[in-house]
C-alpha cells in the first residue's frame, strides 16, 4: 500500500489562458493540484492545521476556486482522503498466499513508517460523522483500500490454497486489523513479531494449504 503524493506537479495561475483538452483538462489539473496539496498539508500540519487559503496559494489557484468545490476545510479534507484512495498501490502477487500476504503487510508497515501518514490515517478514521461529504469520503477510503487487496485472496481460491466459500475481504479484515489497531487505538510501535504473528493467525483461521504442486 505505497503510497505517492504529487508535490506540485502542477502550478496553475487563474485568469491565465490555458489549452483547451477533450480530456483530462483545466478542471482535471485544478482538482489534481488542490488535492495534492491538501493531502501535503494534511501530511505536515494535520486536519487542524488544513488551510483552504494556503492550499490554494500551494495549488497555484484562486480560494474561490477551492471554495466553490470544498466549502469548508471539512469538505477539503475529505476530498484528499477520497483521492489518496485513487492513487493507484500494487497488491503484491508473488504467486503464493503465504508471500503475499506476508508483502502486503510489509507494504503497510512501510507506509504507515512514513512521516505524516499515521495523521492522514487518523484524519480518515475521524472524519466528521455529521458530514455526509466526509462519511462518504472515509468510507471510500476504507473500501478501496480492502477492496483492492481482496484480489490476494480470490487469487488464493483459484489455486487452491483457500476454501472455495472464502470470504476475501473478510480475510484481509482479519489480517490487517491488528496492525492497524496497534497503531491507531493503542499508539504502540509495530514490529516482525506482530506482521508474521498476523499472517500466521490469518492463514491458520482460513484454513490456508499450500499451493497444490502439478
């Protein structure tokens, strides 16, 4: 679950004429840039320190422009949460379950070790309940997340190395909540023994055997 913020790829200038594109044009790289630069002061500052007026000045545009698609830092803050779930992370597919379970936490632990990522995560976990905006948004989040490593699993299915009636995101639930419980709730460091103790526990619940050899 690597995870690549954009720095500014993009600086636009409002009132400047711009090319005209079918697709992925002016509004496509507005978005992009305010987004980037939330989730870099979501990174830095925390939801507290999210400023719709120094967002705009990183994104190179106008508040109104921010203002008119996030009204309020809220409504900002969701918006990166949703577009960190957008970028795109590898599920590890080492052609074992074992392995790539195993790498799957690895690629977590990684991220979650990078600076300012455990304030994002906390950011989605909190995100206003009253909001509609920012229950979407963590929902979102949270859903692309396991959905996108469910595939470890179905995978594990078709060779064999997990019961046909295996529900896949429950398995990735069952693996991946320690780590994040850890970190999270109990504000505890992560270590080896509780990665290798999650894929351990997780193939043993499921009822994992190894890869049928032909």
């Amino acid at each position: 679950m690597f995870v690549k913020v954009s720095h500014q790829e993009v600086q636009m200038a409002e009132g400047q004429p711009q090319v005209k594109r079918r697709t992925g044009g002016r509004s496509a790289r507005v978005r992009t840039a305010v987004l980037d630069a939330a989730l870099q002061q979501l990174i830095e500052h925390g939801y507290e320190g999210l400023s719709i007026a120094t967002v705009a000045r990183i994104a190179g545009v106008a508040e109104t422009t921010v203002y008119r698609h996030w009204p309020t830092p809220a409504d900002l803050a969701a918006g990166a949460i949703g577009h960190l779930a957008e970028i795109d992370n590898p599920v590890p597919d080492t052609g074992g379950l074992e392995d790539d379970l195993r790498a799957l936490l690895s690629q977590i632990s990684e991220l979650l070790r990078r600076p300012g990522i455990e304030r994002i995560l906390r950011t989605a976990a909190a995100l206003d309940a009253g909001n509609p905006v920012s229950v979407q948004a963590r929902k979102a989040f949270w859903e692309k997340r396991f959905a996108g490593a469910s595939v470890i699993a179905r995978r594990a299915v078709q060779r064999g190395e997990l019961p046909a009636d295996t529900d896949p995101q429950t398995l990735i639930e069952y693996l991946v909540a320690p780590t994040y419980v850890r970190l999270l709730l109990l504000d505890r460091p992560l270590d080896t023994d509780l990665l290798e103790g999650s894929v351990q526990r997780t193939l043993a619940a499921f009822g994992a055997t190894p890869r049928p050899q032909h």
